[in-house]
C-alpha cells in the first residue's frame, strides 16, 4: 500500500482530499474495511477464548485494517491527526474524519452563502467586482455547493442597468450568453418605482416589527431582514394571492422559522380599524 497523496488533509482541503483518496480505496476494494466493515469474530468458540486461539479470518481482517489504518493516518496534517487520536481501526478514523468535517463544511458553506448575498460594488471597478462574486463562487463549489445557474428553474433574460463606464464591458458578456441589457432612460424616474414602492414596503413592515418588539432603530437591518423573509411568505395581491416564494421557486416554503414571527405580524397588521396602533396589538 504505497500510494502517496499530493496533499495531506488539514483544515482548508477536505474535498480535495477525498478526491485523491477514494480511488485508491475503490482500487483496492477496501470499502468493506471503511463502511458498514463487517468484522470476523475473534473466537469462534469459548474454548477457543479459553485457549487464545484466534480466529484465522479476524488476523486475515486485522492485518489489513491495520495496514489501512496506517496509510490513513500518513495522508492527515498533523492538526486533523489529533482528532483521531484513541481510534485503533480504520473505519474509527474514516468517521471521525468525515463527521468532523461535515458540520465544517455546511457552516462554512452558509457563510460563503453570506458573503456572497451582501458583496456589493462599494467604489470598486466592475472587473475588481466580478472577480470577488467568481472566487467566492469558487470556494463555495470547493466545500460542495456549487452556485447553481438555475437557482430558480430559469435563465436570466435580461439585466437592467444605467450607461456607467463599469457597464459597458459587461455588455458584451451579457451578449454572449444571451442576456438583454436594458439601460435605464436618462433624466426618467419613473422606471425605478417598483423599486422604489418595494423598498417602502419593506422599511415600513420593517419599523412596524421594530415598534412593536420596543426595539431600538440600531436593528433596522435584523428587522428589514424579516419583513423581506415574510413578505416572500405571504399571500400577494400581485401574484393573486399566491405566495411569492412558492411562485419563485414552485414549492411551499419551510414555516417552522417563521411560525411565531408570522402569528405577531398577523396581530399587530390585522384587518381592523387601529391595526397599526400600538395599544391595539
């Protein structure tokens, strides 16, 4: 067993890990020693425990546990070999391994989730910007979830933007994928209203949870937040009293986050006369 990696597992490289590995275990057919192992008895018999007689099958097994055991250990940095410490055969450290890195890799993929939904322009240059979204994207297809260009079971048709110098390049990527670029009419507001209109409705949803919780304007952004997460779950008069969420994405959305949050938003904006009153909550 004398198959070296390019890379010993440490705390940044899991999947590029499992990726050199899993062949040469696959190569040997030692996925019964990892998964489900299925382990010889090491007596046969009482009298054989009596005796110390071991069963030929269990030394057959062990040996070649123990030979996996140890090239397993060579391919860990010496961070991740310490967190397998006390496991004597192989599959102990496959699933400290991939239980370790499991929950590693899910909250770091909700971070990289993060950072991508709030990276905006902030001064840089359309090339600087883009670049950003590509290495987050990037990261994000290395712990296991990729960005998906059909997120929502459509392509993008067209993208709407001003005639800014940091625009006019991306025109001819757009064009290639064949995407539209609408430019907004100069001197013109009126395009931007539904925009506009949406933003009142969001801070406005988003003051009311706020006076309502006695909270102070330092959480606007908490607040705002979910006015957004209800109004995608609640019935719109725009889609016909669907929800938007379920238009989007053409599935009912998850309510056991939202379940309190939705009960006191239905009080405090109920269908009466002082619904939006304090005292009438």
């Amino acid at each position: 067993f004398l198959q070296s990696i390019a890379e010993k597992l440490d705390d940044s490289n899991y999947l590029y890990w499992r990726q050199q590995i899993e062949p040469v275990i696959k190569s040997h057919k030692l996925q019964r020693f990892l998964v489900n192992p299925q382990i010889p008895p090491r007596y046969l018999t009482d009298a054989d425990r009596d005796s110390d007689i071991v069963n030929p099958a269990y030394e057959t097994w062990e040996v070649q546990d123990q030979m996996l055991l140890t090239w397993l250990q060579s391919t860990l940095s010496k961070s991740i070999l310490s967190r397998v410490i006390g496991s004597v055969h192989s599959y102990q450290v496959w699933d400290k391994v991939h239980e370790y890195f499991h929950t590693q890799t899910k909250a770091r993929a909700r971070q990289l989730c993060t950072d991508l939904c709030s990276t905006t322009l902030d001064g840089k240059s359309m090339h600087d910007f883009l670049t950003q979204i590509k290495n987050i994207a990037d990261e994000l297809a290395g712990v296991g979830s990729p960005v998906s260009l059909e997120n929502s079971n459509t392509n993008i048709k067209s993208v709407q933007s001003d005639w800014g110098g940091e625009y006019r390049a991306f025109t001819s990527f757009l064009a290639t994928d064949g995407i539209e670029h609408r430019l907004i009419c100069p001197h013109t507001h009126h395009q931007n209203g539904v925009v506009e209109r949406k933003h009142r409705h969001i801070v406005e949803i988003g003051l009311t949870l706020l006076h309502h919780a006695s909270l102070p304007l330092q959480f606007w952004d908490f607040s705002f937040t979910i006015a957004v997460y209800l109004i995608n779950r609640l019935p719109s008069a725009a889609f016909n009293f669907d929800v938007p969420f379920t238009v989007l994405f053409n599935k009912s959305p998850t309510l056991r986050f939202s379940l309190h949050i939705i009960c006191i938003y239905y009080i405090s904006r109920g269908y009466i006369h002082f619904g939006l009153v304090f005292w009438a909550t």
